[in-house]
C-alpha cells in the first residue's frame, strides 16, 4: 500500500471514479493475458503475480471497510501487528504470509469483489464526504488526529496502487519469462 502524493490530482468524485476504472482496466487486461505458469511463479523477490493481486485486494478492501466506519486492520488481519506500530513491509509481509496459498483464481476472485466492494461503498458518498479527513471515518472511540483528506488514502489503496503492482507484475513477467 502507498499513500502516494497525489496532490497532482485535481479531486471531483467523477475523476477519482474515472482513474480507479482506468486502472483497473488496464490491471485486468494484463492479468487475463496470462497463463497459469504466469499467475503462480514467484519472481527473485519472492512474490508472484498472485500474489500481488491478492495484496492489491486485502489494501483496497481496507478502504472500502474504513469508508463504512470499520476498523480497515481488523478486515486486512494485521490488527495485532498494526498495535505494534509496523512499517509498510512489514505489513505486506504479513499480507503475504496470510494468503500466499491461495489460488491464482481465488486471488483474482477475492480482487474482483473487493474492487467492486470499494466501488459501491464511493457510489455512496458524496464529494463533500470524500474530501473529510481520514480520521472522521475512523470507528467510533478512536481519534488519532489525521487531516488529510481520504481520497488520498483511497487513490493509495485503489488507482494508485493498481498502478503502482501493474509495474511490479510487469517486471515480475520480464524476469520470468527470461527477458
């Protein structure tokens, strides 16, 4: 997961809709093009192009689930580590170890239902409530001051992060493939 700089984005609820289908999209397109060999064979860092789908889901599901007020850790499964005050690796890590034996179709299943799941939580909010901070969609009782508005967090856990593996999983197809 990345909360990456997207002050470059000009925010409207249309646009931020816009980008998340194009990306997805074009992570689509390059997933149905492969082959099974494709899906499941880690590349030298360890992880494999299903794997990578399946870590894209558990991020984008903790979106949806922070949208409605959830606690996104508990959904993801890292709530104890998250109350050990890990780094980003650290939870991919455990992201990892979590689903690594699951299926290339199960993880690409599991995908599908979170990116629809987010998309129907976004259809449900207005503008006005996708630029409040992050911290006003935090479960009741839990206050940690964060100003930042949460469609930065979503363009991080949806477009952005698409983007973002789309280029891992490209690398990871060179190398595999021995180009």
């Amino acid at each position: 997961m990345t909360e990456q700089d997207s002050s470059s984005i000009q925010f409207s609820k249309a646009e931020l809709l816009r980008r998340i289908h194009s990306a997805n999209t074009e992570l689509d397109a390059l997933i149905q093009t492969l082959d099974q060999d494709e899906l499941d064979r880690p590349g030298s860092e360890g992880w494999s192009v299903k794997d990578h789908l399946i870590h894209l889901a558990v991020w984008e599901r903790g979106i949806a689930s922070h949208l409605q007020h959830q606690d996104r850790y508990a959904v993801m499964g890292v709530r104890e580590l998250i109350d050990q005050n890990p780094d980003a690796d650290e939870i991919n890590e455990h992201i990892y170890h979590q689903h690594t034996h699951l299926s290339a179709e199960e993880a690409k299943r599991i995908l599908s239902e979170a990116h629809q799941r987010l998309l129907r939580v976004l259809e449900s909010l207005s503008e006005a409530e996708l630029q409040m901070p992050y911290s006003a969609y935090l479960p009741e009782g839990v206050q940690p001051a964060n100003p930042t508005p949460v469609w930065h967090y979503i363009v991080g856990n949806s477009n952005g992060h698409y983007e973002e593996h789309n280029q891992y999983i490209r690398k990871l197809l060179d190398e595999i493939r021995g180009k």
